[in-house]
C-alpha cells in the first residue's frame, strides 16, 4: 500500500506552438514525487529481466535486444508473400509519427548544406577518407549502406531463432529465397563475398557447430573430405561436442559408427584423427560467432564501414577485376582473393583467432623453417619456390620470384605482353595458387607426396580445362 499522496502528480501542458489550438500542441508532462520515482524505477529494472521472456517475440518496440525496425521488414515480407501466392492480407497500420517527428529535419538538412558547401572542392573520395588518412571522416554512402544493411546478416547468423529469421527461413525452397528483400541484402556482398569471408566460428565446446557439415577447421567440411567415413557415422548431424567428450580436462573422441570399420576405412580414420586434432575445444565455453574486423568480434556497422574502407584504398593497385573476369571456376577466385587479402587458414591466421592452442609451433610443417602464414605458404616456402620456378620456366619469364603473395600477383599481370596474353597467365596464376594448396592439404592431412613436376603438371592441366570451357576453339600444345 503506499501511503496517502506518495503517488500524487501535477500535470502540466507546456505548449509547443505559438498559439496552440488542440491538445496535440501541447506537450504533457507530469511531475511526480522522489518516492514515487525511485519505486517505479526498481520495479522497471526488474521487470526488465524477465520481460523478454514474457513478452511475444512478434512485439518489437521499446525492448532491449530488439529492434523496431524488424517489424518493417517482416510486414514486408508478408505482404510480399501473400502478393506472390495471391492471397489476400489484411494490415492494420499505425503510424511512427512521433518517432520521426523527433528528428530536427530543417536542422539536418541546413548542416547537409553547409556541409556540402564548405567541402565542395576536395575530391568526394579524399573527404571520404578517415581522418588519420587526411579525409574528413564523412562517411561515404555507399559503403556506409553497404555496412548498416550487412547488419541484417549479422543478426541472420547469430540469431537464427528470432522471430525475423524464422519469417525469412519460412521463405527458403531449393536452397533459394523467395523474398526479393532477402536476395537483395544477399547480392550485396555477392561481388566481393566480403561479409561471408569475415565471419567465422569460434570454437568453444563445440555445442552449437555440426561435426561434419560445418566448417570449423578452416580445411573445408568434413563430409567432403571423409565422404565414406560420414556415411557410416551414426549420427550425421552431431554437434562436435556430440562427438567425444572430456575426461579430466582431456578431449577424447568418441565416434558411433552404423557397423565396425575395416580395410582401408581404418586407414581413413587415422587420417581422421590427425586431422581434427589440429583444432581445439575449450570446456565450459560456448560456440559463438566472431566478425573478425569487429571490436570482440561483434559486428557493428562501424567496424564494417572501416573494414570496407580501408580494403578499398590499401589495396586499390591491386587489380581485383581480372580475377573476376578470369577463366577459373568461381570457388577458385574466391579463393585466390583470399589469398590477395592475406585471409587463408595458415597456422599464423589459426592462432590470429585462437583456433589453435597457444603453445602449438606455427612452423610451416613442410620445410620446418619459417612461420606458416600466408606469403609463406604461397612464395616463400622451399617448396612453393621450386614449382613457380617451374612455372617461371615454363612461361619463358627470366626473374626472381617475389616474396608476398601480392607481388607475385602483380608480376603476373604486368609481364603479359596483351590482353589475351594477361589473361591466359592470370588464369595459370589461380591455377598454380589452387594446385599449391590443393597439394599442400594433401601432402600434410592425407600423406600425399610433393613432386615439383607432378604439380606443374596440374597447373598446366587445370589451366587448360578452365580456358577450354570458356573460349571457343582453344587450342593449347604443351610440347
Ligand atoms: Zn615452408
């Protein structure tokens, strides 16, 4: 009970126009008692706690964790729905009025102007530029929309139980997403991939990532790569931490297989083995999702736009167009411009993101000598060296080979004497940077063997494929 007149209040209308003539001119406010005050606030902050769980998840504003803008894009996508099934909707609309009227437009748009005035006869791209790099710092729209839609994709990944992710899964047939919204934030990113390249699982005790249809060694699914041994497991959908379990602080595997392993299966198992023990799992953490560029791996639109950025202008001599127009399969550019942007599982990455144990040596594991990083494995490591030395044979070119990934890159696309030249070279170059690592994977996790001229041998055999099926009437002597 509260006592008599603690919870008394003035209410007063302060007028927000001139003359006002409705009671929508003015603007109510009441003035409440401290004890009153004090009391609801700690009565709202318990609250706050359970409300999300009491509260339906189709009830979007004024909640933490929520965002009223989900509630747009799914009556969007309802009416969407119901326009391509021809179905009829019935939509009750209120308006967000007083939300926007909150925002001082004549003031907004009297900065713009100035702004726009002042700025006028520094390049567009320069006043883009941060401000350590001497740019203004403005932001430049497109990529800032680029960064802020991207966001939706965030959310897609790390809140795949929401009530917005459950209105788009609805939505998926055959792999393909009927909602036109959906598509559109998806080709957003379809240029370049760059979202997708930047997000990855951090491993804890491996709850929430699947065993052998997720990715979670950098090295591919393990369904492709152990495709028998996948069919006679029990359990095909099991979580990593499904697959074993800890005794004392150790991880031991436990795998059920449909019947016993025999023959060559042993064999596979035993690669198996080796292979999963590059990873490492952390008792009592839970998997989560990391966007590398982020602050503690968060997405934010702040740490994309940066990210975008600074890849646009770090790497502008870097001609990324020919890797797109080239003749190679599209998973192999994907791959190559990971290369060029230095993001490929090498051990130096791995421990970059904690994916491997710190103690663990990052040694290339095939000269021993140098760290595993990127440049390493593609240029530096003995072994690489001898097959573009072989390449370099080939093609009649007499110089050194570079020591970064980039630089080689270039090296290719400058030393083509014309356009068909460049491309045909571009194209060896991917397929040499596939077949290296192709050859190093099996080398290290299936005890395939290295032989400079078997590898030029695929390079000059891929190549050739990937022209023939884009050119018409390609001829080739490798004589
Ligand atoms: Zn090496």
């Amino acid at each position: 009970m509260w006592p008599r007149g603690s919870n008394a209040s003035f209410i007063t209308l302060i007028p927000k126009v001139d003359s006002p003539h409705s009671l929508n001119d003015f603007r109510p406010i009441s003035l409440i008692g401290c004890m009153y005050k004090v009391v609801s606030k700690l009565l709202a902050n318990r609250l706050k706690k359970v409300l999300v769980k009491v509260i339906s998840d189709n009830q979007f504003a004024f909640l933490g964790g929520r965002n009223m803008l989900d509630s747009v894009v799914i009556v969007n996508e309802a009416v969407g729905v119901a326009k391509r099934s021809k179905r009829s909707i019935v939509i009750f609309m209120v308006d967000y009025e007083k939300a926007y009227d909150s925002v001082r437009w004549d003031f907004f748009m009297y900065m713009l102007g100035h702004v726009e005035r002042k700025i006028a006869w520094v390049k567009w791209a320069d006043v883009c530029k941060p401000k350590a790099f001497g740019g203004l710092g403005i932001k430049d729209l497109v990529t800032f929309n680029k960064a802020l839609i991207e966001k939706w994709r965030w959310r897609f990944v790390t809140e795949p139980n929401s009530f917005l992710c459950r209105v788009i899964k609805s939505q998926l047939a055959d792999g393909r997403c009927s909602s036109p919204w959906w598509r559109d934030v998806l080709s957003l990113c379809l240029d370049d991939n760059w979202f997708d390249l930047e997000i990855m699982k951090f491993l804890g005790e491996g709850d929430a990532t699947r065993f052998w249809l997720e990715d979670w060694l950098g090295l591919g699914h393990l369904e492709g790569r152990f495709h028998r041994l996948y069919n006679l497991s029990q359990n095909k959908y099991a979580t990593v931490k499904e697959v074993g379990e800890w005794s004392q602080g150790i991880w031991e595997w436990k795998f059920t297989w449909r019947r016993g392993l025999r023959g060559r299966e042993l064999g596979w198992l035993d690669i198996l083995f080796n292979t999963i023990n590059i990873g490492c799992l952390r008792e009592g953490r839970s998997d989560r999702w990391l966007w590398e560029p982020g602050e503690e791996g968060v997405y934010s639109v702040n740490s994309a736009y940066s990210f975008l950025h600074v890849c646009d202008s770090v790497d502008s001599y870097i001609d990324f167009q020919s890797i797109w127009n080239g003749f190679a399969p599209s998973n192999v550019k994907a791959f190559v411009w990971r290369v060029l942007l230095n993001r490929i599982q090498t051990k130096v990455h791995l421990r970059r993101r904690s994916a491997i144990p710190a103690a663990a040596d990052l040694l290339c594991p095939l000269c021993n000598l140098e760290e595993e990083s990127c440049d390493h494995l593609f240029c530096t490591c003995a072994r690489s060296l001898g097959v573009w030395l072989a390449v370099h044979r080939w093609f009649g070119f007499v110089t050194a080979v570079p020591s970064s990934s980039k630089s080689l890159f270039s090296q290719f696309s400058f030393l083509a004497r014309n356009k068909k030249q460049r491309l045909a070279e571009m194209t060896v170059w991917m397929a040499s940077c596939w077949s290296l690592w192709l050859i190093r994977n099996s080398v290290i996790f299936s005890y395939g063997v290295w032989d400079d001229d078997f590898v030029l041998d695929l390079i000059q055999v891929r190549s050739w494929h990937w022209i023939k099926e884009k050119v018409r009437g390609f001829h080739y002597s490798f004589v």
